[in-house]
C-alpha cells in the first residue's frame, strides 16, 4: 500500500512536469521568446508569434488541463483511490 | 436616444429582478451553505460561478482596449490571466479539496500549524480583496453614470444594495447561482456585439476567425496587415508587433499575472464547493472553458475597434474627419470626458496620430508637416463600451453591453465579500478569537461582517483612495508573492516547516511592496517614490506591476534557508501532507 503510494505520487509528478513543459513551451516560448522569428510565418491573416500568444497559447492551456483531468483519473483507477 | 434609455432599464433591471429571485431560491440556512454552498456545486456550474468572479469589470471593460491600444504587448494580460488556471488545476485545487476546509487561511493555519502564519495570510487575503473591491464598485458607478443618466454616487448605492441582497442573504449558495446567470448575461453581451462586428468587417461571424481573415471591403487584404498599416502610416508602433517594456519586463508580467492568479484566495475558495477532487480538477478545466470564450474574443474586439475608431477619424488617407460633422457616440463620450478633442491647427477637422508635440515640424524627405495629434484623450475604458456605437449597431446590443459590464462588476465584487467575511468570522473570529462561538452566531457574524465590508468598499468606491489606479497591481503582487508559494510548498514539500514558510511569506510581501512603494509612493501618494517611477531604476527592466514573481521567488528562497535553520516539519504535518495527496475519501468541505 505505502509502495501505491509512492508509485502514484511519482507518476503523478512527472504528469505535472510533462504538462508545464508544454506550457511554458507555447505561451513564453512560442508566445514571447521565439515570437519573432514564428512570425516570418502566417495563420491566414495571423502571424504566427502573435497568434501563439493571443489565440495558441489559450488553446493550448484549455487542452492541457482537461488531458491532465483524464489521465489523472485513470491513475486514480488503477490506484483505486478514487472517490 | 429614448429607446436605447428604455432598452437599458429593461436590461438592467430586468437581470437585477433575476438576481434577487436566485438569491431568494437559494439561500443559505447553515454555515456549510453560506462558505462553500453545501459542497454540492457541479463542476460545469463552478466552471461558470468562477468565470463570472474571475471576470470582472477590469476584464470586461478594460482589457479589450488595452490590448487596443498596446497590440501585441497585450498579450501579457491574455496569457498571463488564462495560464494561471493551469497552474491552479495542476499544483493547487485538487490537493486543496482533498483537504477539505472552507478558506484559505485554514489551510495555511492546518499546513503551517501556526497562527502567526494564519493572522499573515488573512492580512495578505483582506488587502488584496479590498483593493480589488474599489475598482468593481468604482465599474457600477461609471456604468450607471453613463447609460442611465443616474449620477454617480446613486448608482454605487444602487450597486450596493443589490450585492447586499444576494450576497448576505445566501452567501455561498446564493453567489454561486446568481453568478451563474451572471455569466451568461457577461458573455452574451460580450459576444453578440463581436459577432455583429467581425461580420460588419470581414465577412466571417467567428471574432476569433474574422481577426485572421481578409477584410469584407473588396480590398482582400487581410484585416491584421491593413491595421498595421494605418497605425504605422500616422507613426504609432505596428499593432502586431508592439513590445511591452521589452522581452524581460514582458516576461515577468505575464509569469506574475499567472501565479497572482492561482494566488487570489477568491478563485481558490471556489474549489471548495464540488464534492470530490476529480470534479475540482474537472472544473479548473469548465472555468478555462468559460474564460476563454470572453479572452480569445477580446484581441479581436481591440484590435476591431481600434480599425474602426481610426476609420472614422481618417476614412481615407488624408482626409479627416471634420469636426462639426462627429457621429452621435463621439459627442456622447465627450461629455463624460474621457474623449477630449484640441483643434491645434486650426482646419477644423480631426487628427489622430502619434505626434504629442505642439511643435510644427517639417518631415526632411516629403517636406510636409508631420501632423500633430488632436486627440488629447482616448481612454483605453471606452473601446468596450462605446464599440457597438461605433459599428453603428442597434440599441439592444448597446443596453445588453451596460448589463453585461453591471454582470461583471457585481459577481466579482459578491466573490471577494465573500472571501473577506469568511476570513474574517471563520478565521480570526471563530479561529482565533473566539474559538466556542456557536455555528448560528458565526453565520450571523458573517453577515455582519460583509454588510460592514459592502459599506467600506462603498466608501472607498465614492471616495476612492489616489493609490486606486496603482492597487490592482498590489492585489497580484501580493497573491504572487505570499499565498502561491505557501500554498505551492505546503503541498509539494512535505518537510516544509511552519517557521520557515512565514519567513518566506513575509519576505516576499516584504519586497515586492517595497519595490512598488519606492516606485510609485509609499501608499501610492504621490512625492513619496524615494526612487522614482522612472525605468532606469527598474530592476532589470522590470515594471512594478510585474514584479510579483521576484517576490515569489525571493519567498522560496527564504523559506529554503529558513527550512535548513528550523529544521523539518513534525511527523504529523507530514502524514497529513501524505494524506492530501492522495485523492480518496475525500468528503464535502467541513469545520474541524
């Protein structure tokens, strides 16, 4: 049970990780650092920096957080400490 | 102008009349009821009750022309406002709900086993809530003036009276349903006047399409590249590109709005009222939904009503437009002046650029005059408002736009009285003060507490305090640097010891107030900056209003040290950090 435990918090912590990579990557990332050379691309009438960081990012924030929901409530299974 | 005034009382008063009849239906009978609405709140309807407490008038009014007048550089308040909700479903609401209690302050008071720590983090709770107060009351107040014609003053008393209703009458419970209708009517009248708009424009009804597509004048050219180049062509930086400070300051900004965010005790109480912690993590996600429908839609209303306000001034290059011929909305606004026009030249006729100087100047290459500005004032706060006037749409989008910034003003003022009170009664009161007070007398203090609070922040709301403008930025300055990195190390450091965090709490508020303070006047009054507000004493470049994450940073630091001097927190504190970090057996929000 103490060796779950452990099992499912580590798991858990590389979920976090693997999620605020992914949003630093398009918000300060693709948003703010690499802003200028994306924008030498296009979205239709966007540029592509200035979309990241007016449209993308906020895209990709809602995503993150409902993927994270679901996979933490399939461990939550396995673990049998759901509810 | 009589229909768009009958339009507005219908509007206004009829969501007020539905308000009262939510908060008759819903409202509170115990203490569980009135702090976290009986732990029976769905997460879709949480999702929706924390996009109306979350949105307030500052973004429903302000933001679009923010982001209006700063292009790109607005970016900063779109993502740092949207990513803190990851941060807030990741590392906080779910551990938070497992623990189960009804504030903040408790959780800090359990985690930290001290009172000291509890007594900061209501202080830290109250000032940020307070000065967030003035700027929603001061939202009814202008609202009422402008499309009711009722003076100021009267229409915070209005105001007033109507958040007392529901907020004292049910509490929780009755502000997380009236929030919900207030959701709805916010982001109806966000949309509908965008749809109309993005329509008018390019063709597309989607905002967040017709921002990307071409414009619907025959030109094919796509809306974005014609609004860079009419503000570059009158000398302003390029919509698109626009920097805010620099790619540091800009930085800062955006990673301290994100962790004020997860920070506001106001957002993280809601996660108390849904019954598991799946469904706390399920309704960070409805609430980003709910967010998100308002901030993808606002650059397109900046950057929309932007095109639209320098087509009328200039509709073709060269020719302006003339003075004595404005449209309706331009002389409306004048009269509340935040639209002040100076004929400087002399002609007649309007223009708006970048050029600030009086000086006549001659351009070496064309040898013509640079024109001067004209437009002595455009407040940022009009772009919303005044936008379905500007698109010339009808008058029920309009009176639907005065409800809809009433909606936002007054769900997140009822938010933040709430937080206030139950700080108040249930932690210094029931905590600390008066630990054996009876569950009946500590519901009915509550709602003494938060009448006294309405009354105060109605006060501060018609005699505003000259530090208002500067407060919002001490409100996530202090979310940022005392309460994210409490809660943050609370959960994921088990070790973390009591004395060590409040070290680290107070270093972090210490600091960041002290950088706003030596920037912009100790208290915000003017003369007692000891610095100055000018950029080259910034450090690194940083704006005070971005200083937030130096203070977190500076928090866990401190505590780290700190941590190594007091040494690990006692066997049962680490059991219970164990405890809430797995999600089962989780039941609803209770006492002790």
């Amino acid at each position: 049970m103490e060796e779950n435990k452990a099992t499912y918090w580590s798991e858990n912590l590389r979920l976090i990780f693997i999620c605020l990579t992914i949003w630093f990557v398009v918000s300060f990332g693709l948003g703010l650092l690499l802003v200028e050379p994306l924008n030498e691309f296009r979205l239709g009438g966007y540029k592509l920096g200035f979309w990241f960081a007016q449209q993308g990012s906020i895209y990709a924030f809602l995503g993150l957080i409902f993927w994270y929901g679901a996979k933490m409530n399939k461990l939550d299974k396995k673990y049998h400490s759901e509810d | 102008m009589e229909e768009l005034k009958l339009y507005t009382y219908i509007a206004v008063f009829g969501t007020f009349a539905l308000y009262f009849a939510i908060a008759w239906w819903a409202r509170a009978t115990n203490t569980s009821d009135f702090y976290v609405a009986g732990g029976g709140i769905t997460p879709l309807q949480n999702g929706m009750a924390i996009g109306a407490d979350w949105m307030s008038a500052a973004s429903f009014i302000s933001m679009a022309g923010m982001i209006s007048f700063m292009g790109y550089g607005g970016s900063v308040f779109l993502m740092g406002w949207t990513g803190g909700y990851v941060l807030l479903a990741l590392l906080l609401a779910p551990y938070m709900r497992k623990h189960g209690k009804f504030t903040v302050p408790e959780f800090i008071y359990d985690r930290y086993y001290s009172k000291t720590a509890r007594v900061v983090a209501v202080a830290c709770l109250i000032i940020a809530s307070l000065t967030y107060i003035i700027g929603q009351m001061k939202g009814v107040g202008v609202a009422f003036s402008r499309f009711l014609e009722i003076d100021y003053d009267n229409g915070l008393y209005i105001g007033m009276f109507v958040v007392w209703v529901y907020a004292v009458l049910g509490g929780m419970k009755g502000i997380t349903y009236t929030q919900i209708a207030q959701y709805v009517v916010m982001i109806f009248a966000y949309t509908i006047p965008a749809v109309f708009i993005s329509l008018q424009l390019t063709g597309n009804p989607i905002p967040q399409l017709g921002l990307g597509s071409t414009l619907a004048d025959g030109s094919g050219m796509y809306l974005l590249d014609k609004l860079d180049l009419v503000v570059t062509d009158l000398g302003f930086k390029e919509y698109t590109t626009a920097n805010l400070g620099g790619t540091v300051n800009m930085f800062a900004y955006t990673l301290s709005l994100m962790i004020g965010t997860a920070g506001l005790p106001h957002v993280i109480m809601r996660f108390f009222t849904v019954p598991s912690v799946q469904a706390a993590r399920a309704s960070a996600g409805y609430a980003l939904v709910c967010i998100a429908l308002l901030y993808t839609v606002a650059p397109a209303v900046g950057a929309m009503a932007r095109l639209n306000l320098m087509n009328t001034i200039e509709p073709v290059a060269g020719q302006n437009l003339v003075y004595d011929e404005r449209p309706q909305w331009f002389k409306d606004w004048e009269k509340t002046g935040l639209l002040k026009y100076e004929d400087k030249n002399g002609d007649g006729k309007i223009q708006y650029t970048a050029n600030n100087t009086d000086k006549i100047i001659i351009d070496e290459k064309t040898g013509k005059e640079i024109a001067i500005n004209e437009m002595v004032k455009v407040d940022r706060d009009i772009m919303v408002l005044a936008n379905p006037a500007i698109a010339n749409l009808p008058n029920w989008v309009i009176a639907l736009v005065a409800a809809g910034g009433l909606a936002a003003a007054l769900s997140t003022a009822a938010g933040l009285l709430l937080a206030i009170s139950s700080s108040i009664s249930h932690d210094l009161m029931k905590g600390i003060l008066t630990p054996n007070m009876s569950e009946k007398n500590e519901l009915l203090s509550s709602r003494v507490v938060m009448t006294i609070a309405i009354i105060v922040s109605g006060y501060l709301g018609l005699n505003p305090p000259g530090f208002a403008a500067g407060t919002v930025a001490l409100a996530f300055g202090l979310a940022a640097s005392s309460i994210f990195p409490a809660l943050m190390m609370g959960i994921f450091c088990k070790k973390m010891s009591g004395p060590a965090a409040v070290a680290g709490m107070c270093s972090g508020i210490g600091i960041t107030m002290l950088y706003v303070f030596q920037h912009k006047g100790i208290m915000f009054i003017p003369g007692t900056s000891f610095l100055g507000g000018m950029e080259p004493n910034w450090f690194f470049g940083i704006s005070p209003n971005a200083f937030g994450v130096i203070g977190a940073i500076v928090n866990f630091s401190v505590a780290f040290v700190a941590l190594q001097v007091t040494g690990p927190a006692p066997k049962h504190i680490q059991e219970m950090v164990e405890n809430m970090r797995i999600p089962s057996g989780a039941g609803a929000a209770h006492d002790h």
